[in-house]
C-alpha cells in the first residue's frame, strides 16, 4: 500500500531535506524520489526540473495546504 508524506524537514536554505511518511518512517529526499518513482508515493509526482532533473510535486489539486512546501515541520 503506498504512503503518503505527511510532514518534511528543511534545511538552512528552506530546502526539502526529508520526510515523514505515514507511516512515521523518516526518508531523505533521495528515497523519496525513489519511491515516488516506483509507486510507493501517492499523491507525489515526478517532475522535469529546467535543470534537467526529476524533482518531486505533490499532484496539483487545488489545496495549497498539501503542497509538499506547506506541510507541518518534524
């Protein structure tokens, strides 16, 4: 069954460092991508960077307070 991200971790610069999934599992941005690659993500997409590379969204819904950026800190 996938997960779902329900908090992140930032670092000095606001970027996504990690992040918590529902089931309380801590991933760093890497695993993320993985397994938003692999269908173990929902509600997460992968997206063409203009620098090339694939980067995580949440799928566009309307909702800002989903968005991977408005989520709660952990």
């Amino acid at each position: 069954m996938p997960e779902r991200i329900v908090a992140v971790r930032k670092n000095g610069q606001g970027s996504i460092v990690e992040m918590q999934l529902s089931s309380g599992q801590v991933v760093d941005y890497k695993r993320a991508h993985d397994m938003a690659r692999s269908g173990d993500l929902e509600h997460v997409n992968l997206i063409r960077g203009k620098d090339g590379e694939d980067h995580l969204r949440s799928e566009p819904d309307g909702i800002q307070s989903n968005n991977l950026d408005n989520l709660p800190s952990f």
